[in-house]
C-alpha cells in the first residue's frame, strides 16, 4: 500500500482527486464517434483539471461551430465547379452521378413496383392452386 502511496504526488489530495474524477466523467461522457480525437488528445495531457478540460471543452466547441459556418459555403463551391465534369453511368447525362439521376430513380421504382406484382400474381396463383387441390380432395 505504501508503494501506492508513493506514486502520487506530495500535493495530492481529495479535492484534486475529485477534480480529476469530475474531468474524466466530463470526457468519457462525449460520444466517441464524434470526439474520439479530442477525447484521446485529452487524455494524454498530464494534468486533468477541471480547469482545464473545460477550456478544452469551450475550444473543441469553437473550433467545431467554426467549422460548421466556414466549410458549406467551400463545398458548395466545389460540387458547382465539379458537376459539369460528372457524367451519369446510367443515362450518361452530364452534371450529375447515377445516385443522383432522375431516369435511374423512376426506373428502379418501377422495377419495384414490377416485381411486386408478380410477387402477388404468384401469390394468387398459388393460393388458387391450393383452393382447387382442396375442392378435389373433398370431393
């Protein structure tokens, strides 16, 4: 036990330890798909005060918005720059991609709405084979 003792530092008490258990609830609770980065930038600092983790915080938090009001405008740019270079694999207009074509969206809805027909025609011929194997079974 004194050996365990030994390996904190001098100045070290509940308080402090409150304080980093307070910090790391504060990092463990951000989703990690979207902080995983941030979350492991933090835990590799040597101190975790709250102090400081919330000024991580408040910084990720800008750095994020800012992001989020800079880049639409960029990439909006960039897929008008670029659309007139895309040619549809299916209908082989210019402009657009073949997730995005109208002609591939309409014909797969009907290929959809086809095979759900038939689906039911098979149905209704089945049911009506098993109705006349039923009439000739009881008579």
């Amino acid at each position: 036990m004194q050996r365990v003792k030994d390996l904190r530092p001098n100045d070290f008490n509940l308080t402090k330890l409150d304080e980093e258990l307070t910090s790391m609830a504060m990092i463990c609770a951000l989703p990690v798909e979207e902080y995983g980065a941030f979350t492991s930038a933090l835990l590799q600092r040597d101190i975790l005060s709250k102090d400081v983790v919330t000024q991580a915080f408040v910084t990720e938090e800008i750095n994020r918005h800012h992001r989020t009001t800079s880049f639409p405008k960029a990439d909006q740019a960039l897929i008008t720059a670029s659309s007139s270079q895309l040619t549809c694999d299916f209908c082989e207009g210019k402009g657009h991609i073949q997730s995005n074509c109208y002609a591939f969206q309409n014909a797969s809805k009907k290929v959809k709405e086809n095979r759900k027909e038939r689906r039911s025609k098979r149905g209704n011929k089945a049911n009506a084979t098993a109705a006349a194997a039923a009439t000739q079974n009881t008579t």
